[in-house]
C-alpha cells in the first residue's frame, strides 16, 4: 500500500527525511480493525517526528500520522482515536500511553490498523476531510477549553498564535460556546481569519490587552509564556498543549504563585472526548478550517506549507 513514512531524522530541514512509497498492508490482529483511510490531516507532530523526537532510529522507517477518517470492513465510516494504550483496549492494561505514528504505524496511508475500540462513528454531517482534521488538533482544543480550563459561556479566553490548527480550533469551538475569544498574531491576515471564525478581538503578538482574561490556550511556548502569564486575572487558569517555538525562558513562577495561577497540560483527550466533540460539531454547525488538500502521493507539498507556518487551519491528505 501508500504510505508516507520517516525514513530517516533531520532536525533542521524535516522534510527532507519523509518518503512515499510502498510499504506492507497491516497484519490482522485481535481486537484491532484495519481502516481504509479516506482522508488524514498533518500535525507539527508529524515535523517533530521526523525531525527525530519521540522516535528511534530503530523505529524505521515509520508510517506518520495521527489523524484519518476511512470507512471500517463493514461499510461504517469512522473516525479514528490516535491515543493506544491509555485504558488497555487492544493493547492490554499495562502498555503506556502513545499516539498513532509512535509504537504503532500511522495514518498517512491506504490502510491504518487500530484498536477496535478506538473507532467512532463518523457523523453523516461532516465530510471524510472535516472529519480528519478533528482527532488531534480539534480535540486538544476542545479538551483545553472544556475539560482543562473548563471554561462557560460568558468566560473570557485568550488564544495565542492565531493560525494553526489548535488555536483555529479554538477560536471556533470557543465562539460556538459563547466564550469572549481574544487571538494574537503577527500577521494582520491571520487576525482577521481569526475575527471571521467569531474571535471578539484580535491583537498583535505581546500587545497589552484591554483586560485580563480567565484562561489561556498556549501552544507556541517561548514566544509567547510571558505574555500568556500577564495576560491572566488572579485565579485563571494557563493551558498548555505544546511549544513551537521552545521552552520558555522564563518560567514567570514569581507571577504564577503570586497570582495564584493554575498552569494545566494537555495531550489529545479520550475517545469519549472524541465522540462528545463529533456530536458538539454536527450539533452546532461548526466546521474545521481547511488551508489546503494534497493527495497522498504528494504529501510533501503539504509538509512544506505546514513547515512555513503560512498555514490557517488543517493541511488535509486526501487518499
């Protein structure tokens, strides 16, 4: 079959290291369920892995991807959860959490072997494409605002780094909840990208805000923890679900105690929070922000716009 695998690391120019070509079909497994994928969508974890973090030269070459909505043997179309491990289902109760593309093959294929388990029912509503943007990158948003931050309608949010996939995630998910959703950016066009998918305000990176906010959506790390941590009122809460430009600096723990912050991580969510999301969008008529869509055979154009971070909204692969 196609797939998209790592084939080798290189930490300064990731895509150099991706190959396309024929790999092995997954082998049946009890308990497991091969998915002929439709569609899949890239992630900066996708970039991380073949720059070599999270993987290990003996892990070669390794099918990426976290993300794919295909149809099952029997006819039903499904959306697949990316987390193995973490409740023993298919893998027993003792494996450690991983995502797909980590231990097991990934997405970015004609086939994906996953636990039955982690099957969801696809909404007739959503198209295989919208559906694949949803398992990571909308369903860490939705687990930062409605589990970690756990946020209501009326509560004010600041999304940091207007643009990929989970900050435009955010901004719609929170927008449809009836959140107060303020995003920065350094372009003027990601902020107003950010205002048409319902934000109330959009900043320039670092600018002071009109106001405190009662939780923050960071995934950007150094360029922004500072600000993130002014940018609370006493009590709020910081959620953190990734780091794209590094580690802070600073970790502002003077501040945090201070003011009494509460700093949360966040990886992905469960199943359920994917069936609960699923329902949320068909419900409300949100839908995901496609940037753009290549076919698998050409998947690094896609890895090249994700790369640039000229991006707004999911990179989807078509297959």
């Amino acid at each position: 079959m196609l797939a998209a695998t790592a084939a080798r690391f290189a930490p300064d120019d990731p895509v150099s290291a991706l190959e396309v070509g024929d790999r092995p079909a997954p082998d049946a497994r009890e308990h497991w369920t091969t998915v002929d994928v439709r569609a899949a969508s890239l992630n900066q974890h996708d970039l991380w892995s073949l720059r070599g973090v999270g993987l290990k030269p003996e892990q070669l070459p390794m099918i990426l991807g976290t993300d794919a909505a295909g149809v099952a043997p029997d006819g039903t179309e499904v959306v697949v959860h990316a987390v193995i491990g973490a409740d023993g289902h298919g893998v027993g109760p003792t494996e450690r959490r991983s995502l797909l593309s980590e231990r097991y093959p990934g997405t970015l294929a004609e086939q994906v072997a996953v636990p039955t388990h982690n099957l969801v029912p696809k909404p007739e509503a959503l198209s295989f494409e919208e559906a694949a943007c949803l398992p990571t990158a909308w369903l860490t948003a939705y687990s930062m605002l409605f589990r970690a931050a756990q946020v209501a309608p009326g509560d004010r949010v600041l999304v940091q780094g207007a643009g990929g996939g989970v900050a435009t995630a955010a901004i719609a998910l929170g927008a449809a909840a009836g959140l107060e959703v303020w995003v920065t950016s350094r372009t003027e066009e990601k902020r107003a990208q950010a205002l048409r998918l319902g934000a109330a305000g959009a900043f320039e990176s670092g600018a002071r805000l009109p106001d405190r906010v009662d939780a923050v959506i960071e995934t950007v790390g150094r360029a922004t923890w500072s600000h993130s941590v002014r940018s609370l009122r006493p009590g709020g809460t910081l959620v953190t679900a990734g780091a794209t430009t590094g580690d802070p600096e600073t970790a502002e723990l003077t501040r945090i105690f201070f003011t009494e912050l509460r700093v949360q991580g966040v990886t992905m969510g469960t199943r359920d929070d994917l069936a609960a999301l699923l329902a949320f969008v068909a419900r409300t008529g949100v839908r995901p922000t496609i940037d753009s869509t290549v076919p698998l055979a050409g998947v690094a154009e896609g890895f090249h716009r994700l790369a640039s971070g000229d991006h707004v909204g999911k990179v989807v692969v078509t297959v």
